[in-house]
C-alpha cells in the first residue's frame, strides 16, 4: 500500500446519480423544485423507497435537500444506499474515462470494493 | 509489481481509497482524480511504502 484516503461521498455529478438510480431501480431524477414539509429545494429530485418527500440534490454544492423527521418519514439506509451507489457508478466512470479496468465485488459487510488496474503506462485516475 | 487503486465504499457511503503498488508519492497523482470526483476527503493516511524513493538509474564516471 501506498497511502490510504477516506472520503464522504458527494453527488456532484449527474450522469452518476442517473446511473446510481438505475443501478437501484429508482426512477430516474427529475430536475426543477419540490416541496419538502417545511420549505423548497431546487436540484436533481429523486424519490427514495417509502420516503413522503423526495431529496433534492444541489449537484454543484454536493448538498442534499430532506425532510425525513429522523428517519419516520423515510428509512435513512435508502439515501445511505443511494450514496454507495452513486459513488461506485462516479469511481467507475472516472476510471473508465482514465482508461483504465474496472471491476466490482461485494464484501459480506455490504461494502462494494472497486478495483482499478493502472496502466503500465501510469496512466494517471 | 501491478499498480492498483481500491475503493471500498460502505453501506453509509462513505469511501476509502487505498493505491498500492506505487512508490513514492506517485499514488497521490494517480488516485487524486478519483479522490476529487468522490466528494470531501476526511483523513489521509501514508503508509511505508509511500516514503519509498522510485528508483531511477544512474551511471557515475570516475577518471
């Protein structure tokens, strides 16, 4: 090993999140504005399973726009799935676009890894 | 030895990218892109290969 990074997930990108939704048979974003319970968010829209408001996703900040009045109007875990999805389909596009192999395994704790095989060319991710 | 960048991402979400293979700070360069496009970075850590040098090949003449 070389040195070891730990990141929080951000959704920035949103061919990622269409992909992430995809990967989890949501339906696809829609952009515009939704009401939440309280207020208004503008973003990519996505309706989570069993969630009574959608979240909204500012794709330029990375911040997440929701109204789940902790966790009984929607199960956290929904929008914790959508994150792991969106970061496997944004590391796999950014590595493909590298040039570089791919390939995905799920480990028993429901972790995804992804490996990426660097060129012998150093072909940078 | 194969270079390799892993990304192991929990059922929170959250992201761990480790390189290995590389000596030097080569693997920052090749893991920074996909460090950048996952989102916030939250801890580094280095490991010993890190401080390796990347070996390069040098010819001394003595007259």
């Amino acid at each position: 090993m070389s040195h070891i990074v730990s990141i929080r997930t951000q959704i920035r990108d949103p061919a990622a999140l269409a992909a992430a939704c995809v990967r989890l048979g949501l339906a696809q974003p829609t952009q515009g504005k939704a009401r939440l319970y309280s207020s208004e968010a503008e973003g990519h829209i996505v309706q989570l399973p069993y969630w009574r408001y959608p979240v909204v996703i500012d794709t330029t900040s990375g911040q997440i726009s929701m109204d789940n009045f902790n966790g009984h109007w929607g199960n956290p875990s929904e929008l914790d799935k959508l994150l792991q999805a969106y970061g496997c389909e944004k590391a796999k596009i950014e590595a493909r676009r590298a040039g570089h192999n791919v390939t995905e395994q799920t480990l028993a704790d429901g972790s995804i890894k992804l490996t990426i095989q660097v060129g012998a060319t150093g072909g940078a991710a | 030895m194969t270079r390799t960048i892993e990304i192991t991402i929990n059922p929170k979400g959250e992201a761990t990218v480790q390189t290995k293979g590389f000596a030097g700070a080569s693997c920052k360069d090749a893991s920074r892109l996909i460090e950048q496009a996952l989102g916030e970075k939250t801890a580094e850590q280095h490991t010993a290969e890190f401080y390796q040098t990347q070996v390069t090949s040098e010819r001394v003449r003595q007259s």
